[in-house]
C-alpha cells in the first residue's frame, strides 16, 4: 500500500473513529439528564 | 508485503480500538442511563393520559358519589404518586365540562391540573391552585408559601409506604432503617458490608423539592446524605414512594427492600408495622375561602373518598388511626 494511501485510511479511521466516541459521549449525556431513578437502577447490577 | 502487513495490523488495530472503547463505554455507562419507560412517563414522571378524569379509558377507580360540586370548582394539583387518586377524586365529584385535557396536557382553564410536586406547590404559592395532594413540602417550598402569603394547611387524606429499591439481581432483601441512614450519610460504602455481595454502594437520590427527596431527608434525621462519584460502578440504591413503583411503573428490573424485616404491602403499612411510612396530604391556603373546599375535603375523607384511595393502591387514614 502506498504511503500516501496509508495515511488517507489512518485519517479516516481516526475520524470516524473520533466522531463515533463523541456522539456516544453527547448520546450518553442526554440520556444522563433524563434517567428516572428506577430505570436507572433497573439497568445496573 | 511485510510492509502491507504492517500498514493492514495499524488501521484493524485502531478500528477495533475505536470500537472496543464504545463497547466499553456503552456497557459500563450508556446503558445504565437508557429510560425503560414510555417518553411521556420520561418527561412528566407517570403517563398523564391513562388517568383523566371522565376518559372512557382512564384507569381509575370508579364512584357512586352522589353529589357534584358547583360554584367556584376548585383547582386540584398534585405529586406523580398521587395522582390515580385525586384524578379519581375529580371524577366522583367535579362536574366534567370542569375538566380540560388537550391529549397531552391539562388547558390552563381546567379545574384539574397535573404539574408534579415542585410545581404543584409552586401553584398553590401562586394562586393558580386552591388545593394540592402531596408529601409534605421542602422547607423552600413551605418557605416561598409564606413569602406569598400563604398560610398552608395540611390535611392527612391516605398513608402511603416510602420505600427503598434495589435491583432484582441484588441478594440484599433486607435492611435495617439505621443500615439505609448509615449508606446514604455515606458511612456504608460496600454492599458487603450489610451482605450482599463485594460492590460499591451507589446512593441515588431525587431532585431537590421532590416529594420523595423532602421525605427522605425528613427519614435522615438532619443527617447530610452523600454520595460517591466513583460507586457508579458499583450497584444502586434508592427510594420513591410504594405505589409509585409498584403500581405506577412496575418495572421488573427492581425489588423493594423490606425494613427491620418488614415488607411495604398494604397489610404492612395499615397495620404500622412497616417502619417508614409518609402521609398523603392535602394541601390548601387557611386564607382561600373557596367553599368547595371543605366540602372536597370531607369527600376525601368520608368513607366513599377512603373507598377510592384503597381502591387506588394506597392505605386509607382511617384504618392507621
């Protein structure tokens, strides 16, 4: 694989990557501020 | 091709880094937020719309009152917990065209209202509610009462259980009122320490001025409750009132805690066995001189208004007294 091939896929990977840890984290947070504390509990261990 | 080798073990490598950390997160956080109740119950605490009043659908105990009130209708709020029961109340004795449901909220012309505890209270501070059914106030809401002029009166109308949930996989049954005042001051961390099994304590509480929070510090005794950030991981704890989780929610996800070795059922808390108990109250201006007030409160309390509250899942006062 070229170098210069290499290095587009390494971008991409780290990207979607990125975004995908991010909106996990935003998704996470908007589910944190509207959890009923008996969901919350049922969800645990 | 050792090159290309290379190059191929990075990318795969960092995807499945990427993903594993979601997984990761996903497992051990995300999930323990996702809400298992419907999205009106999510926003308003209860599903609004399978307890109003005069619906042909509406799951509420029927009444053979004879009497319906006329005049100056006065406006009823209340707590999430309580509501099968005013509502049932509104049916037995208000007149229907007093009552307004758009499909997802009451109109701001109805004579029953439902915006939970904080702002039931609010409402009654505010004179844009004659008489509310909740535990008893925050000692900030009793206070922004007075600073509007209100001189609150309380009148005990049912008994309900304050209860405290775990979830189902949690061996812990039982605990004592001192072990539950020991784990939320903060002095119990681990649940292995009153026998379960070797995790952290998680000491969920309610939002400030919920009617469940107010009766839990009132339970604390003055006692500050804390909570550890790291216990997260751990297994949760935490309390609302009996009806509201086993006759309201339901989920099966979670069990109540006996207390002292008692059980929350009806038998146990008409009986007074059951240690920690609060009383539905409602809640009126002494100043408001609405006539249909008393008259709403001696139907709360006559033995047909009883006969609803029992019927609704809650101990009615006159068997306690």
């Amino acid at each position: 694989m070229k170098d210069k091939t290499f290095d587009r896929l390494l971008t991409a990977v780290l990207i979607i990557g990125s975004i995908s840890v991010i909106a996990l984290l935003v998704y996470t947070e908007l589910l944190r501020r509207d959890v009923s504390i008996i969901s919350y509990i049922a969800n645990g261990r | 091709m050792k090159k290309l080798t290379k190059q191929l073990a990075v990318l795969i490598g960092l995807a499945l880094g990427f993903a594993a950390f979601d997984a990761a997160v996903y497992c051990n956080v995300t999930r323990r937020y996702i809400n298992s109740t419907s999205p009106e119950m999510q926003s308003k605490s209860i599903e609004v719309s399978r307890y109003v009043p005069f619906d042909a659908n509406a799951e509420l105990v029927q009444s053979d009152a004879k009497m319906t009130l006329t005049g100056d209708i006065p406006v009823i709020d209340g707590a999430a917990a309580v509501l099968p029961v005013y509502a049932a109340f509104v049916q037995a004795v208000y007149p229907p065209e007093s009552v307004q449901f758009d499909g997802d909220a009451y109109a701001p012309e109805s004579a029953m209202q439902y915006t939970n505890t904080r702002g039931a209270y609010q409402s009654l501070a505010e004179g844009k509610a004659d008489i509310v059914l909740c535990a008893k106030p925050s000692a900030e809401q009793a206070a922004y009462a007075a600073e509007q002029g209100r001189e609150l009166v309380y009148e005990p109308v049912a008994q309900e259980a304050f209860v405290f949930i775990v979830n189902k996989n949690n061996p812990v049954d039982d605990l004592t009122a001192d072990q539950i005042r020991g784990i939320y001051a903060g002095e119990i961390r681990n649940w292995s320490e009153v026998g379960g099994r070797h995790l952290p304590i998680d000491a969920v509480q309610r939002n400030a001025g919920s009617g469940s929070q107010t009766t839990m510090l009132g339970f604390m005794g003055g006692t500050p409750m804390k909570r550890d950030p790291l216990s997260f991981f751990g297994s949760a704890i935490g309390y609302s009132f009996r009806y509201y989780v086993a006759g309201i929610v339901q989920n099966g996800g979670v069990k109540m805690l006996s207390v002292n070795g008692v059980y929350p059922d009806p038998e146990h808390i008409a009986d007074g066995s059951y240690p920690v108990t609060g009383e539905v109250l409602a809640v009126y201006d002494k100043r408001n001189d609405n006539p249909n007030i008393p008259i709403l409160l001696d139907f709360m309390r006559s033995e047909e208004g009883q006969r609803i509250i029992a019927e609704s899942g809650y101990t009615p006062v006159s068997t306690t007294e």
